[in-house]
C-alpha cells in the first residue's frame, strides 16, 4: 500500500508540473485512466435513448471568429487535442467522433465538469428536505469544519466559488498549490477531509470569486453527511440511475473512502452527453423529475455582480476565464444566448444552449485548456448556429 501511495504521488507529481509542448501529454500517465481507488456506479436499467441517422450523422463544421482570427471549429479541435466529440440536438445524434485510439465505449475522466455533477446532488439533496437551504452554513452539516475557514460560510457561496478560504488554483503546474497540491496529498494518503479541516479565511464569504476545487469537495462532504452515505452512492442512485444513463461509470475517492467530488467521474461521452440532455430537458428524464428544474435555473443564472461575464477575475481581464460568468458549478456564456458549460482541466466540456436545444460535449488531452476555454466557447456557439 505504502509503496503503491509513493508510486501514484510521484507520478501525479511529474505528469502536471512537466512543462510539455501543447500538442502531447509527459510520460505515459494517461489523463483519463484513475490514479486513485474508485467506486462504479452501475448504469439505468432503461437507458435514455440517444438517436442517429442510418448513415451515421455527418462532421459539421463552422467558422468562427476569435481575437481577430477566423477558425473552423474542425482545426479548432485538432489543435485542442480532441479524444471524443459528440453534438447532440434534443436526443439526436448530430455528430460523433473519436480521435487517438479512444471509442465510444472509452472512459473519459471528468475532471472539473463533476463539480457540475456533485451540485446537482446538492439540488437533490435540498429537494428531499435533507439540506434546508442554500442560505444555510456548511457547519450546519459539516460540524467538523467549524475550526476551518469554512465556519459560518453559506452553502450558496461555496456552491460560486465565493467560500473567502486561501486556495490558489490560478495553475495546474505547480505541485505546491490548488488541486495538484490537493490530489497529491490525497493519494500520499492525506483525507480530504483533514485537508478541507486546515483551510485558511483569506477574505469574507460572497464578496469575491475564486476557484477552489476544495469548495466543490466541501459540497459533496455535506451530500454525503445528510444522506449517510458516499458522495458516489447517491450521484447513483439519484442521478446516474434515474438519467438513463447506459454504461458503468468509475468515481474517485481518497484512501479513506471520501469521495472527490471536485473531479474523477470517469465515464463515456455519450453518457456525458445525457447529463448534459438532463439539464436541457430542465431536469426531466422520461417523465420524471430527476433534478428540480427550480434548482436548473437557480445554478445557472447568477445576479452578483462578482459572478458576471467579464467580472470574474478583474486584475486579469484578458484571462480566457473571464468569457464566462459562474453559478452553481457551472461557466454562465455571456450576451443573452442563455447558454452554459460544465468544464474541466484539459478540456473536457458539457456545454448546453437550451435556446438551440444542443449539447456538445469534447474530451481532451489539451495541456493549453485553460487558454482554449474563451475560443471553446464561440466554437461551440458557431456549430449551434450551423445546426440550426
């Protein structure tokens, strides 16, 4: 075990802070095979049908302009370092594609775009009456946080990325920092929950945006204390379940049985793609109401002005982040398109525009992720446009 713990810390270690050119991942650590234990969340018994045409759906492409250059999202995604594509509208398969080896039957892992999936638990959890209200206090739940810098933080601001607590995830190359310094620690052996209990205040609750994976960890901390089960079991249970969704899928959990939260979902595209549809359809799946669409609309509109397009991080207006605003773990599109992204560490996306009833989701291996995010965006909304 001990030897196994040093192994996957060592490897962690050097696959995020080697300095590699864009276009290929350092050694050969794959991005979307687990380092870490897992529990499997077993599939619906009634998958939710994804259709397609008999001549299999076609490659749509799209120009688009961005920082003054003309794209096709087809080089687009090559210079991205796609491994899985998928365009859906409504339940059609518009297009699918998969590039280095990977198929439609590969796991991909989450990484952040499961902070998207760990609040719709939370929705859940607060519609079943085991979370009172967003307005609530972590510690309400999560008594064991009250010596951190969580104590007295609302559930609403750690849902924003607004908790106030020190954590610095402005790079995924420094092993010393965010959630490289997170995973690092969690796999040489150290709970999540003894790292979110040494959280540090660094400014008051719900003045500021800033990203920390360990709020979105903190989230799943207090699923799991109402329920009195892991993060994993009820995502199962109440989600992956009830979506439809068709293939087994692996979550990441620490040495202790914690269940990450802020990443490690590792599952197909296409299955990706229904969570996605699950948003799109406002939280309704064959009839039945999965997540409340109340809690639908709620995490992805925000009214803070520190929560808008353009606001987020002020002392970097050039910063690719900065296209988006921020609700419930989800990256809020600006303009009035309505749109919205789960989005995750080299460049994995779930983007949803409800007012073009399309889902897109891409998988990567994009050591230039966060660069790409802002152009993700109007790439995504140009094949929208084009689907139409």
């Amino acid at each position: 075990m001990l030897k196994r713990i040093a192994v996957n810390a060592i490897t962690m270690t050097l696959a995020l802070a080697w300095n590699a050119p864009a276009h290929a991942l350092p050694l050969p650590l794959l991005p979307h095979i687990p380092f870490y234990e897992t529990d499997t969340m077993s599939p619906s018994s009634h998958p939710e049908p994804l259709l397609r045409d008999s001549d299999g759906g076609t490659h749509l492409d799209a120009t688009y302009v961005f920082n003054g250059q003309t794209h096709t999202v087809g080089e687009f995604l090559d210079r991205s370092s796609t491994r899985g594509f998928l365009v859906l509208r409504d339940n059609r398969i518009l297009d699918e594609r998969y590039f280095g080896g990977y198929s439609a039957d590969s796991r991909f892992n989450s990484w952040s775009v499961g902070k998207s999936i760990t609040a719709a638990a939370v929705g859940i959890a607060i519609s079943e009456g085991r979370i009172a209200s967003v307005e609530d206090p972590v510690t309400e739940y999560v008594p064991e946080l009250a010596t951190s810098g969580y104590d007295g933080v609302r559930i609403r601001d750690v849902l924003h990325m607004a908790s106030g607590i020190a954590y610095d995830e402005s790079t995924n190359t420094d092993p010393t920092k965010g959630s490289t310094n997170t995973m690092i620690r969690m796999v040489a052996g150290i709970s999540l929950p003894d790292q979110s209990r040494a959280m540090a205040r660094e400014r008051p609750a719900g003045t500021q945006w800033n990203y920390a994976s360990m709020d979105s960890f903190v989230l799943g901390w207090i699923v799991s204390k109402v329920t009195g089960a892991p993060l994993s079991s009820y995502v199962r249970d109440r989600i992956w379940g009830p979506a439809g969704m068709a293939s087994d899928a692996l979550v990441g959990h620490d040495y202790a049985g914690n269940t990450v939260g802020f990443c490690c979902y590792h599952a197909t595209v296409r299955d990706f793609a229904r969570f996605g549809l699950l948003y799109l359809h406002g939280g309704e799946v064959g009839g039945r109401q999965v997540v409340p669409r109340e809690w639908i609309d709620e995490s992805t509109h925000s009214a803070e002005p520190y929560l808008q397009p353009h606001q987020l991080i002020p002392a970097r207006p050039n910063a690719s982040e900065n296209a988006f605003g921020y609700g419930y773990q989800w990256w809020l599109g600006d303009g009035d398109r309505g749109d919205y992204a789960a989005v995750g560490f080299l460049g994995q996306f779930i983007y949803v525009s409800p007012k073009d009833g399309i889902v897109i989701v891409k998988t990567s291996e994009d050591l230039n992720s966060t660069d790409h995010m802002a152009e993700a965006l109007q790439a995504f909304r140009a094949l929208a446009d084009a689907a139409r």
